[in-house]
C-alpha cells in the first residue's frame, strides 16, 4: 500500500466532520510521506529509511504565496471557511520554519477570514523544541496525538523514530497546561506476528491515567478511516469508542466520537 499523499502545498477545502469547512496545508515533500512516527495504520503509507528520503520542504514563501491566493479566490467567491488545518503527508512541525509559518497563516488568516480558525495535526514528538511549542501555543486547535497508555503499545502502534518513549510525549503535552485537544485513534490487528491493541481495559486505564493529568479542552476519539499500510488492521466498533468516550466524559472532560 503506497499511501494516500497531498500533491500540493494547499489542498481543500473539504468538508471535515471534526473540523467544518476545512483548507489543508501540507508543510512536507509533495511526492513522499515525512514523519516521526511510522503508524501503522497511517494513510499516507510507510515513512522511508533517512537513507531513501529525498526529503524536499516547501519554502516559507511559497506556503505563503499559496495560501494567500487560494484565500483571496475563497473571499472574492464568498466562499464559507471555518478552519485552515496544517497536514499532509506526515509531521508538520517538521519543517524548519514551521513556527515563521504559522505566524504567517494568522496574519493572512485574520486579514481575509478572522472567525476561521487555525488547527495543527501533530504527534507531539517535536513539541519539546521551544520554537515549536511557543508556535503551537498561538493556534485555536492544538489537536496532539496520544494513541497508548503504555510504552510497550506505543512503540508497536506508533512506532517512533529513535528511542523515543511513550513519557517523553506525555511531558511534551504536560507544557501545554491543558491548552491542547488529544486525539486518540483506537486500533488492533497484528503487524508481523506482534499483536497490538489499545483498547484492552489495562491500555485504557493508563491512557484515562495521562488523559486526567493533561486536562485537555477535549478528546477526539476515532478509529481508521481508510486503507492502511499494513492489512492485519481491524476498525474498532463504535460502540466499543462510545463506551471509551463514556469513562473520559466521567472525568469531566468533554469529548468527540468519529465511528
């Protein structure tokens, strides 16, 4: 499975159950998936080796350029927007100019659509660099990914690059002082002969665990939408993500289901 990949820098906008009428742009190379993590049940496929990467970012100004003249073609055709959404092909915050850009994407948002609202798509796994945090901290939707309760199913799901660990998310969410919404997608198949699943009673508890000391504004909880990069995938039932978002409801904190 080759993945599903933006060819442009600003795609949309399409229509988003979680996020309205919503304009994307994607920070990373326009024929490749670029990332931190290797999920695996990513739509944009697998993340290559650094040796087979020909990792190529847009330029600050072409993210501005772009953006800008599909904004004014929305204005002058008095067309609705309610969120412009940093996505793509894999990890925004990768781009070295990530923070610039986002001051960039309010400066243009508030001149042509200033109820509109900007969100970031993130693992979080780059929040510990000051830049990127201080840049994530401006946006309306600081929406950060915390698929495990556990390291062991962290690294299995999510598989990160490095010898990252499933407490150096946390702490990277912790800064954010509940000013971020968590997104969880709930999976479990076999990848490999390993059997994965973040959905046993003992993987939830301890999510429920970080979720509590987060206190974020609010949870999205969703399972896979589309094809994966590996087959041995099982969508989780809505019921089963209902029953979920009912013990984190039980917190006080609100929450989102997207069956």
């Amino acid at each position: 499975m080759n993945g599903f990949l933006f060819e442009q820098i600003v795609f949309g906008p399409v229509k988003s159950r979680r996020l309205g009428i919503s304009l994307g742009i994607n920070l990373l190379p326009l024929n490749q998936k670029h990332c931190t993590f290797n999920c695996l049940y990513c739509e944009c496929g697998w993340t290559l080796p650094d040796n087979k990467s020909n990792a190529s970012y847009p330029a600050r100004s072409e993210v501005y350029q772009a953006l800008e003249l599909r904004l004014r073609a929305m204005k002058q055709k008095k067309s609705l927007l309610d969120t412009i959404t940093f996505a793509g092909n894999g990890e925004p915050t990768l781009h070295p100019e990530f923070a610039g850009i986002i001051d960039d994407t309010i400066i243009l948002r508030n001149s042509y659509y200033p109820e509109g609202r900007i969100a970031v798509l993130s693992n979080a796994s780059l929040a510990s660099e000051k830049e990127v945090a201080e840049a994530l901290k401006k946006v309306d939707q600081n929406i950060l990914k915390l698929d495990a309760g556990t390291n062991e199913t962290f690294r299995l799901i999510n598989n990160p690059a490095g010898q990252v660990h499933l407490d150096d998310i946390v702490e990277n969410l912790k800064q954010f002082s509940g000013n971020l919404i968590i997104q969880t997608l709930f999976v479990r198949g076999t990848h490999k002969g390993v059997s994965f699943d973040n959905t046993t009673d003992h993987e939830v508890s301890l999510w429920l665990q970080h979720i509590q000391m987060l206190q974020p504004k609010l949870v999205m909880i969703y399972p896979i939408a589309r094809a994966t990069p590996t087959e041995d995938v099982e969508k989780v039932p809505g019921d089963e993500l209902l029953s979920i978002a009912a013990r984190v409801e039980a917190l006080g904190i609100p929450t989102e289901v997207y069956p």
